[in-house]
C-alpha cells in the first residue's frame, strides 16, 4: 500500500487526524478575509466585461499579417479612441476586439487599420455585437443560477436536513464571491466562457460538500443513544475519513485546469483560454476548500445548538471526567461500534491458528481476543 494510500486508511480509522471543527472560527476568519477583500476589488476596480456583453465590433485581418500584437493594438485603440485586445490566431491573423462603438465609427476604424496595417480595407472581416446581446446572456446567467441555488437547498433539505442545505449554500456563495473577486482582481476579460466556468464549479463545490454530508450522515445516526462521541466530533472525522479522497479529486481536476491557464494562456499565449480557466482553476480550489474548512464546521455549529445535542455533550463530557477521576483510559469510555472502526470482525480460523484480530488503538488484543464467540476449544 502506499504511503498516500495508508494515511487515507488510518484517517479512515480515526487513528491520525486534524480536528478541523475545534478550530473551525480560525477557517471562518480566513474566509472572511479572502471574501471581503474579493468584494473590495469587486467594488474598487470592477468586472472587465468583454465585448459580447458591452457591444462592439471585432475585425478580423488577412492571414499572415506581418503588423505584431502590440503594434496593431496601438494603430486600433488610437483609431477607436477606446482599449483593444489583439490575439493572433493559428494562420497569422490578428483578430481585433473593440468594445463600446457603433456601426458608423466600426467603419471608420476599419479604414484606418487598414492603412495602418497595409492591408486592403475589403480583406479585414468586421463583425458586430450588439450590447442586448450580452444582456440576454447576463440575465439567463443570473436566472440559472437562482434556479440552481433553489434547487440545490430544496434537495439537500429532503435527502439530509435543513443545517446542511443551509451550510452548503453558503459554500456556493463563498465559491462564487471568491471566483468572482479574483476575475475583478486579475482584470481577465469575462466572456460567455467566464459564465460557464463559474456554473461548472459550482457542481464540483457541490458534489465534493455532499460526500462529506454523506459520511456525515451514515456516521450520526442513533447518536444519541452513545455516550462516547459529540456531534462536532463526528462531524470531524467524517471529514478527515474523505480527506484523502478530496485532496485526490481536487489535484487532478486542477491539473488540467493549470495546463490551460498557465501553460495554454501564458506561455502559449492563447488568450481565449484564460476566461473559462481561471474560473474553473480558482473556483475547484475555492470549492475544495469550503467543502473541508466551511459546510461541515457550520453544519456543526448549528446541530450543537440544539437540546439533544447539547445534552449529549453534557453526557459526554459527564462520562469523560467520571472515567478521568476513576484514573480508566479514554478507551475504557461506553462503547459503540457505529461511531468506531477500529473493530473488525473475528475471521474463523483452524483451531491451534492464533486469530488475527485487530483491536482498539493501544488496547491489547488480548482484552478483546474472545469477543463475539464463546471461549474454549471450537467444536
């Protein structure tokens, strides 16, 4: 087995472990911090609409133009009066982005880059974009996403409870918020590609949440009828018995999603890529994130609220300071196998075999050696 492999094994166990809840008011303050500086960036410097939601015209020169980026980007925006964004595409042409004018200064311009640019006026392909275009987009964007936020806290409110759909929600407005800050932070251009990015996230934010809800769930049920685990320490082994798994999930979703960003945007240069990945590689790591540091802590806080659970605490804890001041170990504490994996069945072996047996960490095996069958000779 592997070294990753045993760690998520002992994880699973509730061997090893990082109590993620007990300092979950840490977590909260980091994402306030990284939530409000998103929304001050937002507010400060604002979101760079590309030209499919401002309006505007695109012209699209001759293959193999000889002018380079930079220099067409100077002869467009002094032609236009406004900023331009030049990408050369495979065979050589530049395509040209100028958001913000009309048909009338579309012509004009593109009889000016044509003598700036040498290139025959009739050669350079201009298409136009009309700004209702891009508000026809915006408000599906927004309607989609208010369907989805509806629907989402509907469903997690049937399959589990109304702390959890309320906790994940929260999460999807973390991710979103996040996402969004840095696009206004970066200044990348937000496109269509931008929006469908973002949607995308959100069910991977999602389904990495629910896992944890899952085992969250299985793991809590009958809890009051136990003396030995709280519900915040339930919750957090839940989380670090999925902990593996998410790191694993979220690394290979991230490296593509890096491959695009850094390598196809930045060092090839294919700027149409850096829309649609910087949402997806900012938003699975936001998501990730949330999922471990965010949804299971707050469901925690609000379960623990309750009079059940409070009194199960008191119990608990009652429990632990009676076998404290008996001078007994924490193993000796009331016993449950649904909230401890660290029993396994009793395999039946030919008799003279010693059985193997694993027991409760640093508890003997010879305390639990006969349990769940009779003592003497096997007949």
């Amino acid at each position: 087995m592997s070294k990753l492999g045993e760690l998520g094994a002992r994880l699973h166990h509730g061997e090893v472990g990082y109590d993620f809840v007990k300092n979950r008011k840490i977590w909260y303050g980091i994402s306030i911090l990284i939530t409000i500086t998103a929304i001050v960036g937002l507010a400060v410097r604002g979101l760079h609409m590309g030209i499919e939601f401002q309006g505007g015209a695109v012209f699209t020169t001759p293959k193999n133009t000889s002018v380079s980026v930079t220099q067409a980007e100077e002869h467009a925006e002094a032609a236009s009066g406004h900023d331009a964004i030049v990408q050369k595409l495979g065979d050589g042409s530049l395509r040209i982005q100028i958001a913000g004018i009309d048909t009338d200064k579309s012509d004009q311009i593109k009889r000016e880059l044509s003598k700036d640019l040498k290139v025959d006026a009739e050669q350079i392909n201009a298409e136009l974009v009309g700004p209702s275009w891009g508000d026809q987009i915006a408000n599906k964007a927004w309607q989609g996403l208010g369907i989805f936020l509806v629907l989402v806290v509907i469903y997690l409110a049937i399959a589990f409870e109304w702390r959890m759909a309320l906790a994940a929600f929260v999460a999807l407005i973390h991710d979103i918020t996040i996402t969004v800050g840095i696009y206004a932070l970066v200044g990348f251009e937000v496109t269509p590609g931008t929006v469908i990015g973002l949607l995308t996230i959100l069910g991977y934010s999602l389904y990495d949440t629910v896992v944890v809800f899952d085992s969250l769930k299985e793991q809590t049920k009958g809890i009051t009828k136990q003396t030995r685990w709280t519900y915040a320490e339930i919750a957090n082994r839940s989380i670090n018995s999925t902990l593996v798994r998410s790191i694993n999930t979220t690394v290979v979703a991230l490296l593509p999603v890096a491959g695009l960003l850094f390598i196809g945007g930045g060092v090839l240069g294919a700027g149409m890529l850096n829309d649609i990945s910087l949402s997806l590689f900012v938003g699975l790591a936001a998501g990730a994130y949330s999922s471990i540091f965010i949804a299971t802590p707050l469901v925690a806080d609000l379960k623990e609220r309750e009079p059940q659970m409070k009194a199960l605490k008191r119990r608990v804890l009652a429990k632990r300071a009676q076998a404290a001041s008996a001078g007994e170990p924490p193993e000796n504490a009331v016993h449950d196998e649904r909230y401890d994996d660290d029993y396994d069945d009793v395999a039946d072996e030919p008799e003279g075999t010693a059985p193997a047996v694993v027991g409760p960490r640093n508890q003997p095996a010879s305390r639990i050696r006969g349990r769940g069958r009779p003592s003497g000779k096997r007949r």
